[in-house]
C-alpha cells in the first residue's frame, strides 16, 4: 500500500498547494455575471491547464454557456473508475461593504483562508486535484481510473452539464461519483450525506385593479391583491408549519428507525439551531425533531412578498398587484412536476374572488436517496475516517443538488456527497471562507479514497 | 344685487386668468422635495402679492416649514365671514416619462389645461381669488368679509397650519369654512361633499432569524417571517372584506334611509366602477352597495408586503423579516387612536410562534362629517347651482383632509368641502390637469358663494 507515500507527499506539500489554491481563487469567475465572462474562462483553464500536467486527456467543452471541463486518466478496464464532480464558478459577492477584506484577495487568518469561492467549490474541488497530483508526481501508480467532470455554471444554473451528462453517459461511465459541494456535520465529525431535497419553486402572481388605486377613493368597493395573496400564501400552512396543499405528503418517504436513532445520536439541540440562525426559538411539524424537519421532511416557505409600497413611512394605495415566492423543499419520493402541479391546482381553487391569480412554476430539482449500505459508500467512510482522524457519520442535507439527480438517472453509478466544508463557512455569502485543514484533511481523504474503492468488490 | 357685474367680469376676463393661472402653475412648489424650496417660497410669494394686490391684509408665516399665508379683508363685524383653505403646494411629478409634455409646462387642449398642481390645488385655489377680484376690480363692496389661509405643506405632511389653526382660532373666528381640495360627483353633476374618511395607518414588522437563512439548510425548522406576516394579514379581514379587528364597527355611525336613498339616486354602478379601476369585479362587505362602501364603511386595505427577494427569477431563502403596511379608512364617529389600538391588540394576539411581532402607528386622521342641514350648507348647495347651472347632489368622499377635523375643532364653524375638480384630473398621478370650464365656474361659484352666504339667517 502507497498510502504512507502519498500522505506523506500530501504533508509536505502542505504550503505549496495552498499558495496554488490563492492563484486559483484569485480569478473572480462569477458565472451569473457577464462581464466576469473572461474570468470565468480564465478559472476553466485554471482547472484545465492543471490536469493537463498531471497527464490527464481534458476536454474543454463549449455547449454555448461557460466551459465544461471534462478529464480523464489513462483508463483501463481492470481498474474501479472514480468520477468526480465539482465547479469552479462562484457566486456574485453582494454586498461587498460586509467582507472584512476583498472577497478576491485570499487571506489567511487563523488558519483559515477567507476569499469567495474558498469553499464552494474552488476548494474542494482543489482538494481532488492534489490527490491526484500525490499520485503522478511520485510515479505511484493510480490504483483506480479518475475521471472529471467541472463546470463553471452551478451558480449561475446553466445547462451544459445536464446536456453533456445525459450524451455522453457511456464516456463518463463510472462506479462512483464523488461530489464535495456539501458540509462536514460538524468541526469534529466528517459525514456522508445519502439524501438531498428536492425542490418546487413556484411564483404567485395577483392581478387586481389596472393600476394602484387611491385607498380612500376606492377602499372597500374592490379586491385588494395585497390582502388576497396574503389569504393566499396562509392557506398554505397550518400553524404548525405542516403543509396545506392537497397530496403534498403522499408520496413522503418516512424514516427508518435506524436513521431516526442516528440522527438523535448526533445531539443536534434546538439551542443550537437558535445559536445558528438568531431564531428566538425553533418551530417546525409536529411528531419530528428539529434534525428530522430539517433533512427528511419537505417544507414550504415564502422566499418574497412584494406588493404597493415598501419605502419609508405612508403611501395609501391599493396596489395593483402583488407576487408571492414560494419554495417546496421535497424529500424521496416526491416528485418535483407533480408537486408543482398540486400546489398550482390548489392556488387556483382558493383564489379570492376579484382579483386574477396566476402561477409560474420557476423550476424543480428531483431530490436524491443513495443507499448507505454499498462498497463504495463503505470506502467512502474508511476514507473520511483516514483523512479525517474522526469516525464519520451518515448525515442529509435540506438543499438541493440538481445535478446529482440527473448523474444518478443517467450514469446509474452510486454518488457519494463527500463535503470537506462547514455549514458555517459562510458560502453565498460574505466572508466565505474554508479551514486549510480541512483542505488538506480532504486531500488525504480524496487520495486515500482511490485506494478504498480499488480494494471493493 | 350684483351678481351680473361680477359675472360679467369673470366672463369677459377668462384668457386672463387662464394666462395668469399658467404662471402660476409654472412654479414647480413641489413642497416634499428640498431641492424646490426655492420655488416653493416663490409660489407662496405669487399668492401672498396678488392678495395684496387685492387690498388684503397679508402676513407670510414660516413657522419652520414653508410658509403659512394668512389674509384677510376689512373685517366688519355686521357682516358674514367665509374663510378659503387651499395650498399652493403641489406633489412631486414621477414618473417623469409618463407625462405627455412637461409637468410645469402648462398645455391646454380642448378646454383642458394640462400640468402638475392644475388641479391639485393651484387651481381651485385660484378660482376664489378671482372671485374676490372681480369685486375688488369692479369695485362692488364685498357681501361679507373674506379671509383666506393657504398653505404649502398639504404634500409634505406638514404642521404648519396645524399649529397656527390651534393657535390662532380667534383670528380665523368665520361663519364657514370653504375648502377647494374635491371632486364635482362628475362631469354634469356638481356636489358638496359632507363626509370624509379618517384614517389609522399601521405597520406589522414581523422579524424573525438574525439574517436570510437558506431555505434548504433551515426549511422546516424555523418560524418564516413571511408565511407568519401573510398569516397574520389573512386574519385581518373575512373572505366577504369585513374587518375583523375586535370592535371596528363600535361606533360606526350607520347611513340613515335619506343617505341611502341619496346615493341609489346618484346611479352609481359597478360597471362604472371596473371601468375607473381596471378591476374586474366590485368586491366588499356584504350588505352594502358598492357607493355606500366607498363612501360610508369603514375599510382596512394593505398598501405594501415586502419581505425577502422579489427580483426575478428564483433566489431560495427564509427571509429574516418580513412587513405590511396596512391603512384602514375611518368613518364617522370612528376614532383613530381607539381602532389603532384596537388593531395592535390584535395583531399582536393573533402573531403567530416563533417570530417576534411588532406594530407601528405611522399616523392618523379623524373622519369628518358635516350636517346637510345648515345656512351654510344651503348658500354653497344655491351657489353651486348657479355656478355650475346644474342640481348639484350630496356627495362623500373616502380620503381624507387631516386639516379639515383640525378646523371643526378649533374654529366651530361649518366646512364646506366646495370641490371644482373631477375624480379622473389624475391628481397625484402623470398628467394631471382640470377642465377650464370648471376652472370658470368655480371663479362663479365662490363670487355667488359670497353673495348666498350673506343673505344666510
């Protein structure tokens, strides 16, 4: 076994990767922004030009959005084949007033590098790249075929990747998927997560009179949009939180008592969601803990409300009209269309009487089960185990990763979501940031992890 | 009686006084925006010089607003005192681009002049100092002393005229107060409106977490402030518009049979009522035409939700706050701080878990009722009449004139709401203007008005 090999190139190259990583995250690619268009392609090459040298044959695929970066290593048939999956666009940095320093100009404090784009996902997808660099430059060779697939659009929710994966299912062929664009559970306990929600995004449009309306000539002799999408949108809750829409449950796959026991083993309090969030205190379903809301049941939560006037002080209109968002976070086996559908049909069958009501379904996301008992979920544990120092546990996640769906429909191969982040890394954020040792720990796990699927089945 | 001469003068002098009016309207006095201070001033200046030109007494009060004018003619305590209101004021003109041709650039076309304040209240201000100078002109002595107090803060909120009104009460003492600041019922219908609508405007903050969460990560476990503002607004009012805030009807003065039997008469119907709105359909409390509603129920409409995103497209978060402004439209012998309160009681009963509830008392206006029956009521209804040649009917109004309550109040003296304008001059909105014929008549009015007044008891 090379293990002690490759680790011990991984350690003493400790420095040199995180200098590379701040020339990666230098490069502000900001792929909803246009005229970030060059950065965008310059981190493609970044990414490109890097696993050239490791001697991968890479594609840089141009299907209209930013480019794809699609790389592979020698492939032979003998060999397990590992694809792993990450991006190297970046959010927009609003509001850049609240970053302590430039979100483009990597620092180093404390350990830990603050830049945008630090952990989602330049780091991480770093983390990878480094592994397989352990290998090449000590001549050792790989003890399983590596594949990548990186995309520049996952911000911006480009379809280049969709396009791609589901032409070129054979090429990108697999025994696993690894994606780290999740969290670890916590500082102490690295995690597998097996589960992602869905999701149903949906707008609500009321339309009342052609246009504000003075309140005092007109108030009492018509609709007001403003009220009758607030009877709307309360409809769409009980006051436990428990969802209204018709069906909207059906198709809900309970926990298992193991997961439930397992996920009361990880002590997650009600304080420290308060701790988390500022929340005055928590409030959810009925009949679940609060760790059970949060990954494995779906929810419904207005996301905007905009009607009239929002400025300072009085304006005494009846606006024109008012629009709802809403998001449904679905978990297996709901089905984002059908959900969609319900929720509409439902809106339509309590509108308030004179006003117009209308909703757009924005879009949908399957949600995503990998069963925790396979080879590959078992070498991602050992791995997590090795790189980390600390025993993993199965963890879920109450956000959305379209793009695994459509690995898991058209590669049919097992994803393990391997997360070297925090959930308070503050990605989307300001001050975004990523603990270099976790960096370095989830390069040793991506290198170890090689190992751990060679020896399965 | 000299009622010919006077008229004759009006008459033979219109292109004068539409010249003149044009001049007047040029001056931007957009009082709420600092950068007009100067043509505020300037707008009160032409108003304090043509009083003055006219023989009265004239004092500029600033009272750290923009200036109060005051005037008065030889008082004669044997004869009758009548007391103008108006305000030289005017609101702001956005959105620029809707105007067919410059704000404070006058047009005339087809009889109608065309700019910011021609209605709204230059206007028919102006139609009662022509009024005084056909008989100053003429020299024809005066029926009954006039007094005038036009200010320059009806748009801007402020207090000027309030504080001189409490303070001054003897110096305004007068027979009846005249205000031009309504509509005629429509174009072939004069009327003087008795009634006005207060007002009690409110706003619920509902916060919740310290910052935007994502509706992935924390969806189901916390309380969202937008679902528990559209919750609470949902309880504001039952599905048929009637208000349920605990005691809202108490003390409302219910129509009596001669009211409802006034306003079936005026032939008022929905269909006119969609087509003035764009509406699709009446819609209110059951039990009550859609006139009586507009001008004799008390309302309780939402003027703005804002919380979260409300840009497009799709942005997935639980907001940390979320708000409504919500105005409720008094009537007689409704109080506003009694129902203010009467709403934050229940607004913070009925505040849904998890979320912290506030409410705000922005500001309120008392309704106003005045009797039909009075010797003033019967020189403005006989004045009308002739001025505009046309049975003029008892009208109400569902906005409100906070000064008009102030006036009742410390002066005791009858108002009469004596509007030249109509209820599509769009005032407050691009283009708005008045119909010259009304302008003339309403210069006819307040001469007649004079000469009704004193042969009043």
């Amino acid at each position: 076994m090379a293990s002690e090999k490759i680790l011990g190139y991984l350690d003493s190259h400790r420095d040199e990767h995180v200098d590379q990583l701040v020339e990666f995250l230098k490069i502000p690619s900001i792929s909803s922004q246009s005229d970030h268009d060059q950065d965008t392609r310059r981190a493609a090459s970044f990414v490109a030009d890097e696993l050239k040298e490791l001697g991968l044959a890479v594609e840089v695929v141009d299907l209209g959005g930013h480019p794809l970066i699609y790389a592979e290593t020698e492939i032979r048939p003998d060999r397990k084949t590992l694809l792993f999956y990450g991006h190297y666009d970046v959010q927009p940095v609003d509001p850049l007033d609240l970053w302590d320093t430039p979100p483009f100009e990597p620092r180093i404090e404390n350990g830990i590098i603050y830049a945008r784009g630090a952990c989602d996902d330049k780091g991480q997808v770093y983390t990878h790249i480094k592994a397989l660099e352990a290998y090449v430059r000590q001549g050792i060779e790989l003890p399983v075929n590596v594949k990548f697939i990186i995309e520049g659009e996952e911000e911006a929710g480009g379809e280049s990747i969709y396009k791609y994966t589901e032409q070129n299912a054979e090429k990108m062929a697999c025994d696993a998927i690894i994606v780290s664009d999740t969290a670890l559970y916590n500082e102490t306990t690295p995690g597998i997560c097996y589960s992602l929600k869905g999701l149903a995004y949906m707008e609500i449009q009321v339309t009342g009179p052609a246009m504000d309306l003075h309140s005092g000539s007109y108030g009492g002799t018509v609709q007001n949009p403003g009220n009758a999408l607030a009877e709307i949108v309360a409809k769409l809750k009980d006051e436990d939180g428990r969802c209204l829409v018709p069906g909207f449950y059906d198709d809900v796959l309970e926990l298992d008592q193991e997961e439930r026991d397992g996920f009361a083993e990880l002590g997650y309090t009600d304080e420290i969601l308060c701790k988390e969030t500022g929340a005055s205190a928590a409030f959810g379903e009925k009949g679940f803990t609060t760790l059970e809301r949060m990954w494995a049941r779906p929810t419904c939560d207005v996301n905007g409300l905009l009607s009239g006037y929002g400025g300072e002080g009085a304006k005494t209109i009846i606006p024109a009209n008012a629009m709802a968002k809403v998001s449904m976070r679905l978990v297996p086996n709901q089905e984002p269309e059908k959900i969609a559908k319900a929720f509409t049909d439902y809106v339509l069958s309590i509108a308030p009487a004179g006003v117009k009501v209308e909703v757009i379904d924005h879009h949908g996301a399957n949600p995503v089960l990998v069963p925790r008992k396979s080879d590959m979920m078992k070498a991602g544990m050992s791995a997590l185990e090795q790189g980390f120092g600390a025993k993993p546990v199965f963890i879920r996640e109450g956000g959305s990763i379209p793009i695994v769906g459509t690995f898991q429909k058209c590669l049919k191969s097992p994803v393990l979501l391997l997360g070297y982040g925090l959930s308070t890394d503050n990605i989307h954020s300001p001050n975004e940031k990523f603990h270099l040792d976790n960096f370095w720990r989830g390069a040793r796990t991506s290198a170890i992890l090689m190992e751990e699927a060679a020896k399965q089945g």
